[in-house]
C-alpha cells in the first residue's frame, strides 16, 4: 500500500467504505509502525476498520476484548497447569524429575498479545480499551513500546515484525495520555448522509436507493436527539433489513426494535416525528 488511496481502495474492496481521514491515519499506522488509536461513540465503525485493515492486508486478526478487571494474565499468557502436572508425573515414574522442562514454550498458553507478538504480522484489535483499568493501561504502553514480553520462567519473546495494532475506545472515560501519546489519534464520527447511503447499499445489495436515504435521514435525526443509545451504522442496517423483510417504503413506527434498544429512546423519536 504506497498511498492513502491504494488502502481505502483495498479497505473498499475489503467491504469498509473510509472517509479520507481514515484512509490517511491508517495508512501512517502502517508505514510509520504506529499504534492507531481509534475513538468515538458506539457504532462509529472502528471495529469494522480493524477487520477491514487486517482482510486488505491479507494477514490474520488477533482481538483482545478488555473489559473491567482484565489483568496481564488474560491479556498476555497464561502456564498450562493441568498438562504440567501430568508432564511432571511421567518424569517422577521414571526417576528424572527436571523442573526446567515444566517451562518450555509446549506448556506456555499465549493470550491475544503473546499470539500477535508471535504471529506477526498480524492486525492486533484491543478493543474498547476505556473499559480497561489504569493498571492495564501501563501494562500495555510497555507491551507496545518494546514489542516484546518477558516471562520470568521462561526467557524473551520478541516480535519480529511489529504487529499493527488497533485500540479502540467509547471513550466512557478518559485513557491516559502516556498511552495516547504512543499511537497515532483519529476521532470518528458517524459517517456523513451520502456515505451511509453508500454503506446501506454495499451491505444489502437488494436495498432500493430512495428507502436507503431515508432510513439514513431518519437515523441522522435521530442522533442529533438526546437519546439513551443513538444509532450507529449497525442500527441502520438492521432497521434497513427490517424494513426490506417486510416490503415496506418508508420507515416506520412499528419497526423502531431494530433501530433503537430503549422504551424512552422510542418514545422521544415518535414524539419528535422523525418516523410516523
């Protein structure tokens, strides 16, 4: 990939649809061996930018999901206790108990980091990085500065080729600025009119032009509205399937499930008549 162009080419093909912006920060992730630090609200997209990434790239995915309490040893790697222990019996029938060999690389089980250190190159998605505790968050600035871990047990492992990595934040609280301050930062919003157009009808082929716009005016309404849970490109294509399943033209009150997942949510959007 030699330009911004070449990848939001490869990222089209690959089924995501990126605005410049995107293109440009992703494409410097990749030439300039970055962190990219992609934040925004729910439904924004930059999960489906980590996928897309890896698919273009033709090189595997490795997701780390965080979420409250996530510690090293879920994130990094963990001792296989139980194939230990047997191993570890075999050797005492036979009289050559050696406690080195309990620590080998075959009883090592690698967790989502150690997998893309070992892997790469690979696309590394941590995701939803803000749900992730402080404790995490400097254990990870080391992980990516150094590209390596080091397992007391067992010695260092490096990767060879960096992995690209891809954090992704709601921003349901503020990450530290030392970890920002490792990657590249792109905010993203919610794609413009045209361009959800655009998305609708790549996703579902089938979908009539004129039902897509107006699907993707109703939803643009909708999150200039101060609901619970504005909808993202997902709540739009589900209410877009929705609509195409049963044959309808327009959308609807009746179909508000498949576009918003709160009673007060639905109440302030019929209120406000966005929908009839």
């Amino acid at each position: 990939m030699e330009s911004p162009e070449e990848l939001a080419s490869g990222l089209d093909r690959a089924g995501y649809l990126p605005d410049g912006g995107v293109a440009t920060a992703a494409f410097l992730a990749v030439r300039m061996g970055r962190p990219l630090f992609l934040e925004g609200e729910p439904g924004t997209g930059k999960t489906s930018l980590a996928l897309a990434l890896a698919k273009a790239m033709d090189v595997p995915l490795i997701r780390l999901q965080c979420h409250e309490g996530i510690d090293a040893t879920q994130a990094l790697y963990d001792w296989d206790y139980p194939r230990q222990l047997m191993h570890l019996r075999v050797l005492e029938t036979r009289g050559e108990v050696d406690e080195a060999s309990l620590y080998t690389r075959r009883f090592l089980l690698a967790r989502p980091l150690l997998q893309a250190l070992e892997n790469a190159p690979c696309v590394l998605l941590v995701d939803e990085v803000d749900r992730a505790d402080d404790e995490f968050e400097a254990f990870l600035l080391e992980v990516l500065s150094e590209n390596a871990v080091s397992i007391p047990e067992f010695g260092e492992i490096r990767a060879t080729t960096p992995p690209l990595t891809v954090l992704t934040s709601n921003r349901t609280r503020e990450v530290h600025d030392a970890l920002k301050r490792r990657c590249l930062y792109h905010w993203l919003e919610h794609p413009a009119l045209d361009r959800e157009v655009a998305i609708l009808r790549r996703t579902l082929p089938g979908l009539d032009e004129r039902l897509a716009r107006k699907v993707a005016e109703a939803v643009g309404k909708m999150r200039g509205l101060d609901l619970l849970k504005p909808p993202g490109v997902a709540e739009s294509l589900d209410w877009a399937r929705a609509l195409q399943a049963l044959g309808r033209t327009e959308p609807d009150a009746e179909t508000l499930g498949a576009v918003l997942k709160y009673r007060e949510d639905a109440e302030r959007v019929i209120g406000s008549t966005i929908v009839g």
